[in-house]
C-alpha cells in the first residue's frame, strides 16, 4: 500500500498545518526583515539628502564671483602649464 491509501490522522494534520504556519511565519519574518532593511536604507538616503541640500545652501552663501575668479586663476595656470609641455614636445620631436 502506498502511503496516499492511508488516511491521514489528527495528528499529521495538524504537524502538515503547523508546517505550513512555520513556512507562513518564516516568509513573513523574511518580510519583516526585508522592510526593515529598507527602511534604514530609506532613512540613510534622506539623511544624506539632507546633509548635500545643506551644503548647496552653504555653497550658494558664497560669492560666485570670488570662485569664478578662484576658478579662472587656476585655468589660466593650467594653460600656461599645456603651452609649457606644447613648446618642450615640440623640441623633443624635432630631434
């Protein structure tokens, strides 16, 4: 006889019910786990959100026109420095 020709007692079905109930609460553990961890991540992202809008409101106090000069100083430099580097590749490849 195979065991499908025997009916199945109290005590089996209520372990199958229990097994299932088992399964049910690991999915929902699982769940659980799975929206708190998307929650800190959430909550990380806003704290980061709000630390870069602070920095732009920092940034935005300054005077633009004090880094557009900060800024162009360092490319004029940068230019000079290519030129420098034009004229001693120049030297170097008419040898």
């Amino acid at each position: 006889m195979e065991s499908s020709d025997y009916p199945m007692t109290e005590n089996e079905t209520l372990a199958g019910d229990l097994g299932d109930m088992d399964e049910e609460a690991a999915k929902e553990w699982e769940h659980t786990l799975l929206q708190d961890s998307l929650g800190k991540e959430l909550n990380e992202l806003n704290r980061r959100l709000e630390q870069k809008e602070s920095e732009m409101k920092l940034y935005g106090g300054f005077d633009t026109t004090a880094l557009k000069h900060h800024f162009g100083k360092k490319i004029l430099e940068l230019e000079e420095e290519k030129c420098a580097v034009q004229v001693v590749l120049k030297l170097y490849t008419k040898k």
